[in-house]
C-alpha cells in the first residue's frame, strides 16, 4: 500500500532500455510501459472510472496490504514525460526480473494459480470479480507472486453465478498443470500456448481410463463432449441467474474452492531428476572440498557485499541461499526443473529473496508474442543488472555440452555482470569432466585454467583465486575498467589470511 492516490513530487523518470515491451496492447482498458525503476500503466477514458473506483476501494487496499496485488498509486506529469495532462496514468513498482509462466516451476505454477484464486474469491465477496485469469497476469517478486494486472477487476452482478475467467482460468493454468502430470508435456512448452490448451487437445491424448477419471472428468471430457454439441459450460446466456444474490456468492465460492481441489490434485508431487540430489550424492567432493568451497564463497560475498547477485546453474541453492543471507537480490537460474523446485520451495518457506528462473543460459528463452515485443528474452531481463555473477561448476557444462568457446562465454560472463565474476574450473582430470568428455580429448582434454583466464583477459583481471583439494579452482574476476586500483590485490591479502 503507498498511501494516498495523489503523488509525490520526485525526479523524472527515464524509459527504460526495453521500454518498447508491448505486453499489454490487447487490453483495451489500458497499456504498460516500463522505466527505469517502475512501470507505468495508461488507463484508457472508457476503462478512467471504475478503475478509480477499484483504487478507492476496501479491496484494493486489503489486496496491496497481503502483498497479493501489485501496489499502484497514479501518476503525475511533472514526475514522467509520458503522461499528459488529464490523463490517467497508474505507477506501479517495477518487478525485477520479469519471469514468465514457461520458466516456472510446478510449485511456483501452483502458487500462482492459488493466488489468482484467493484474489478472485475475495474480490467476489467485495462485490468484484476478475475479468481476465492468466499466468501471464502474475510475476514473482523473489519467491512471493504477485498479480500485477489492477484492470483485471470489475463491478459484478451480484446474481450472477458465473465467473466469466472460468475457461480461461482452466485453459492457461489447470491444463498445462494436467498435461505435464499426466502426459509429460513441459510446462515450458506454454511459451508456444498463450491462450493455454483446450479441453480437446488433452482429451484426445489421454489413455480412455483416465478421461473418465473424477480429477479430469469435467474439465477435459465433460467440456469436450459439450464442446462438440456446440454447447459451453461457462456460457453466461445459458445460465440462470440466482434471486439470491447470497446464493450466488455461494456457487461462485464453490467453483472457486473446486479449481483449488483440482489446481493442487495436477501439481501433487515434487518433481525428481538426477540434479535434484546433486548435492548430496555428488562423489567428486570430499566433505573437506566442500567447506573449503564454501568458506571461499561465503568469504567474497563478505568481503564484496553485492547487491544483485546471479547464480547460473544453481542447482537446488545452495550458494544462491548463502548470497541471500548476505544481503544481496537474487536470481537463480537452473535448466533442471526438478532441482530448481527444490530451491523455490525452500526460498518461499524461509521468505529469502531469491527469484528462481527454470532457465538455460546457453540456449536462452527467446523474445516471444506479436512482433516478439509481449515478451522479452532472457538476456534482455538479465543484461547488466548484477554486481556479481556465480558460475560454479559451470563452464565444463558449457564446453562440453554446449561446445561454446571460452572467449564467448567470457563475453557473456561480461555482459551480465556490473563488475565481479566467480567461477569454478573444473579441470579435464575431473571425474565429471572425464564422464562428459567421451572421445573428445583431441578437441577438449587439454584445456587448461591457464586457457580459461587467457579466454576471459579482453574482459577480467583475476582479483582472487583459491585451489579446491580436488583440483577444482575457484576464480574471482573483476571487469576491466571497473577496478578502483587496489581491489585485486586486497582480495590476494585477504585469501591468504583466510587459507594461513
């Protein structure tokens, strides 16, 4: 909650580098545009009244106050540019990153759907209701989702016993929930499904036993059966209105309370891979490699105290948690799903502001949407906006399964990070080297830490180093010209102290 609608006197502000986003052009209540350090939302003149209706409202304010609504307060033109006299215009706080429904985890899939619900719920008992019901209408500030979308609200009927999102609530989350449980399709394949799946798609793929099971009997057989009739089950034309408006209320908390059964039934189970148990069965380690590991990294963020910090392969969090505890934002990617839940799962429980992206940095999500302007690509969110990079037990992954060349991926390394890098060389004499390098030697068995650093001089200067009992090295790099002239060497003074 941010007070009063009317703002405060502050400096303008500037459109950011991605400002040309185009996420919301098919809403005709309004459009979004983000700066620098917030996000502002024109509200169109059919859409002006009741949108300041909703802003005065008790609900609002209950809804900003539990975190569950994005805070708004309106905008005014000596503050942006942009924003021309009488017109509305909302200011919202920028979420950083922006994460989209293809990089989630189940249970951040499952959160999500479970706060649409509890907002649609309470908006019903305001005497609201949500127009719209979609993934892409929730962000994720660290663990926490919020819904960002403050013209997805609207008066409602009070006799009306349809919520009118209830399709698309059930296309784009529950179906992609159920397509991943029980025919294996990836949640990440949404990116190529906006609009989320109809009920004939998942019914037709669907073994015949399991059509007629309770869990999907009426969302996905029942609706394709009417579907073929012609008929929709949603179709507010057809459906009597209640006289009771209490009545109506009631059914409409039914459905909801239905969809929760339904939303937690697909998403059950946490999901298992060989990288979710990584760090415990990881043979490579000895207990001493690994405190010796620890004591480094821990040490740095110390000594660094970065501010944004992002932790590429960050498996189920380990160093992620340990870089939260210090301070800092951060962002933890991870192409294994089943690992990255994990670490979710602990970050939502513990309330640590960790932002996890089910993301592969060697193959990026692409710019997707109309134009490839709705939504951005990864790099484009992640690009120069981190004071320290993590790539630990990163690179070998790159080489070998990626075939990317050191100097690229030191020219990535640099584009991300504002000015520090920490990186973990695994060796070719390495157990899990040795596993991936199957026949190559020729190309990559002579690699050496000498062939890394060489890789990454047109870009770093080596600011600290520290060899593992294993032989795996652990390299500090600072960005070339951003050192202040005598931090390399503070971090060599204060390596051997912790080592002496």
């Amino acid at each position: 909650m941010n007070g009063p609608l009317d703002p405060p006197n502050r400096p303008a502000r500037r459109p950011s580098a991605d400002s040309g986003l185009e996420p919301t052009f098919r809403d005709p209540a309004g459009q979004l545009r983000l700066m620098d350090d917030c996000a502002l939302r024109q509200i169109r003149p059919a859409a002006r009244e009741e949108t300041l209706e909703f802003l005065r409202s008790p609900l609002r304010t209950t809804l900003e106050q539990s975190g569950d609504l994005i805070a708004s307060k309106i905008a005014s033109p000596d503050d942006h540019p942009l924003v021309a006299a009488g017109e509305l215009w909302l200011e919202h706080p920028r979420v950083d990153p922006i994460s989209y429904p293809w990089e989630w985890t189940t249970a951040q899939w499952r959160a999500a759907a479970e706060l649409t619900l509890r907002v649609a719920s309470q908006a019903i008992a305001a005497g609201w209701t949500l127009k719209d019901a979609t993934p892409l209408n929730v962000l994720f500030m660290g663990p926490c989702p919020v819904l960002v979308d403050v013209l997805s609200f609207e008066r409602r009927d009070p006799r009306s016993t349809v919520w009118l999102a209830y399709g698309q609530f059930v296309r784009t989350f529950l179906l992609p929930l159920v397509a991943a449980k029980y025919l294996g399709w990836p949640l990440e394949a949404t990116l190529f499904r906006r609009d989320g799946y109809e009920p004939r798609e998942i019914c037709n793929a669907l073994p015949l036993r399991q059509k007629f099971s309770p869990a999907l009997f009426d969302v996905v057989t029942l609706a394709t059966l009417l579907e073929r009739r012609g008929q929709k089950p949603s179709d507010a034309k057809k459906l009597p209105m209640a006289n009771d408006p209490a009545l109506a209320r009631h059914i409409l908390e039914k459905r909801i309370a239905r969809l929760g059964k339904q939303i937690r039934h697909a998403a059950r189970g946490l999901n298992r891979s060989q990288w979710s148990d990584y760090t415990q069965t990881a043979r490579h380690y000895q207990p001493a490699d690994i405190e010796q590991k620890r004591q480094f990294v821990k040490a740095t963020l110390e000594r660094l105290h970065p501010a944004r910090v992002l932790d590429i392969g960050a498996n189920t969090g380990s160093y992620a948690r340990m870089a939260a505890e210090a301070g800092a934002e951060v962002v933890a990617l991870d192409s294994d799903a089943a690992a990255l839940e994990t670490l979710w799962v602990m970050t939502a429980r513990e309330k640590l502001a960790i932002a996890a992206l089910v993301a592969n940095v060697a193959r990026p999500t692409p710019a997707a949407g109309w134009r490839n302007r709705e939504h951005l690509s990864l790099l484009d969110r992640l690009v120069g906006r981190f004071d320290l990079v993590l790539m630990l037990a990163v690179i070998h992954h790159l080489i070998l399964r990626e075939q990317a060349p050191l100097a690229l991926i030191g020219e990535l390394a640099a584009s991300l990070t504002r000015r520090w890098l920490l990186v973990e060389w695994v060796p070719p004499s390495d157990p899990m080297y040795q596993e991936w390098l199957r026949g190559r030697d020729e190309l990559y068995g002579h690699w050496t830490e000498d062939d890394l650093k060489q890789a990454f001089a047109p870009f770093f200067t080596v600011a600290d180093r520290c060899e593992l009992g294993n032989k795996r090295v652990l390299l500090l790099f600072e960005r070339m010209g951003e050192t202040s002239g005598g931090a390399a060497e503070t971090g060599k003074l204060n390596h051997k102290e912790s080592t002496a």
